[in-house]
C-alpha cells in the first residue's frame, strides 16, 4: 500500500510538471496570454475606463503575445496586488509576471521563479510635500512613512534607517493606491518606493508640481518579468522576447520601418533578428518572422518607454540607467547569432 502511495503521488507530481512544462502549447491552446500586471500604476499598468490597459509592463504582455500569435490582443490582464502577484505565478493563474518586481536570489531560488532579465533598472526612493523643506533622506528622522508590505521596500527601509541611525514610524500599506490616499491626507510624511513608481504616483495627483522624490536612492531594483521554474522553452520565449525589443532598439529597427528592413536590409543582425536568415524563430516554436509581429504591435524598447514612462509623459522618466549600453545606460541585449 505503501509502496502504490508513493508511486501515485509520483505520477501526480511527474503531471504536474509536465503541464507546466508546457506553458506554450497551454497558451495556444487556450487562444489567450494569461499576463499578470500591477492593478494600478500610471505608465506601467492602468486600466482606462472603456476597460483598455495601457503602460509600459502592459506592451510587454502585448509584445508576448504577438510573439506567439502575430497578434497583441490576445491577452486577458490580470491585476495584482504585490502580495498576490509570486503565488499566482507559481500556482499557474497567470503564464507571466510583467509587473515591477525585482530580481532578487529568494525569489529566483526560494520562490522558484526565473527572472528573464531586466526590463528597467529602477532604485528605491523617497517622495515628500515640497512645503516641508527637507531635501535629504538623512533628515527624516521620526517621520510617518507609508511602505507597501510584501515587497523589498520594506526590507530596504529598515536597513537604511537602521544604518544611519534614524528614527522613523512605519505604516504598513497593501496597495499604491492606499499609499496615495495616506500621503495625500497627511497620516503619513513620506511615501517610500522604486523611484519610478514614485514618480507614477506623483504623476496622478492633481498637484504633482508639489511633492518632490529626495535624490539619495537607497537600493538597487532591477526590475523584470518573471516566470515559474521547470519550463525552459517558455523561458527562453519570455527572455528572447525581452531581447528582441533592446536589440530591435540598438539597431534602429521601428514600427515604422520593420517591414521595410524585413524586405530590404543588408545587415546580417538585423536579417537574422527579423527571420529573413538563419530562422530563429523556430528554436522557439515561434514562426521565422515572430520579431516583425513584436515591432507591429509595439514598437522597440525605446517605443515603448518613451510612449508609456518618458519625458514627454505625465510620468517624465528620463532613459538614464535604462539607456542603450552605447549611450552610457545598461541596456545590451544578448547577440542573436
């Protein structure tokens, strides 16, 4: 008996592993990329109100999906709270995390989660009401300061404080949006989290030329989309996906001129990237052309920042960090060859 037990829950698990182990045949079969994304964070994820999600961890969803089906909407968004988003991956509610959660060793060991890469180098700041007067983290000592639980803020703001010595109250918050309300009333001073979130929920307020984010940046936040262990083809697609849009991006490929340097480039890199030579693609269990899909529907990586997060948005990023390698950020895409 003991022996039929044990065998039994080794074919349960040996089934479970495989079905996840075969996240792209789930997705085509299901006609449909199950994304998960942040329920509200103005540039990266926020749904409109006919319904329609934009940002920019959303078109990432959307380049995943013309990747796999030469189109962008066959998506369903899934919002999450940042304590919902690691089991609903590793529970198979959603095939990928584009959602600003960092890369960190727990998550990539303990949590059992690859990290694909990193879609925006991002640190952790500070925001306050610019009537206070402070203009250094260091003098925030005994201020209120609302940080979202389940995150690596929260670690971060002990650590720092600790280290200097500072005094300060916590307010443990679940969401952005309960961050936003209790700042905003005054029930907490200082509103801590990725400088790039911060400067999201600035962009939101009625007022945002009245709060400023402190310049001291207390962490290093490599941010990027994440799926479950134990399915190689899928990470690789995820990854290769991510590639493709920095890549596309160094070489000058765009919406408007894909379809043009698909016909017509001389340019082994950019022949090989597009599917006009060697067939990529297929290594993928994607068509030869998988690349000019992604580009069609959204653009390049710069496309994409700078439509959804960059100066000439509410948000106003600047590319800094997340600048091609070639014009002093970190952004380099591994060779496609």
């Amino acid at each position: 008996m003991i022996l039929k037990a044990f065998l039994l829950a080794l074919t349960l698990v040996a089934m479970t592993l495989s079905a996840r182990a075969n996240t792209l045949e789930t997705v085509k079969s299901r006609g449909q990329l199950l994304c998960g994304v942040n329920t509200e964070l103005v540039g990266f994820a926020f749904q409109q109100p006919n319904g329609e999600w934009s940002g920019f961890d959303v078109d990432f969803c959307r380049a995943l999906t013309a990747a796999i089906f030469g189109s962008p909407d066959k998506v369903q968004f899934v919002p999450l709270t940042a304590k919902e988003r690691l089991p609903a991956l590793q529970n198979g509610v959603i095939d990928v995390l584009s959602r600003n959660t960092t890369w960190t060793f727990s998550r990539d060991n303990k949590e059992k989660l690859n990290f694909v890469g990193v879609s925006y180098y991002d640190g952790q700041g500070f925001m306050i009401a610019k009537k206070v007067g402070i203009e250094s983290a260091k003098d925030l000592n005994g201020a209120s300061i609302c940080v979202q639980t389940s995150t690596t803020t929260e670690l971060n703001l002990f650590d720092f404080f600790q280290a200097n010595k500072i005094k300060f109250v916590p307010i443990q918050i679940a969401e952005v949006r309960e961050a936003e309300l209790l700042y905003l009333s005054g029930k907490c001073d200082v509103y801590t989290a990725d400088a790039s979130a911060l400067a999201a929920t600035r962009a939101s307020f009625d007022n945002p030329e009245e709060h400023t984010i402190l310049p001291e940046i207390i962490s290093k936040e490599p941010l990027g989309p994440a799926v479950r262990h134990g399915d190689e083809q899928w990470t690789d697609l995820v990854r290769w996906t991510l590639n493709a849009l920095i890549a596309a991006e160094e070489y000058g490929i765009t919406s408007d001129n894909v379809q043009t340097l698909a016909k017509n480039t001389t340019s082994p890199d950019i022949a090989r990237l597009l599917g006009t030579q060697d067939s990529l693609g297929t290594q993928l269990g994607l068509k030869t052309d998988w690349v000019v899909s992604v580009l069609n529907a959204t653009g390049n990586y710069g496309e994409i920042f700078e439509r959804n997060i960059g100066k000439n948005t509410p948000v106003g990023l600047s590319r800094g960090l997340n600048a091609q390698w070639r014009d002093g950020g970190l952004l380099y895409a591994a060779p496609f060859r």
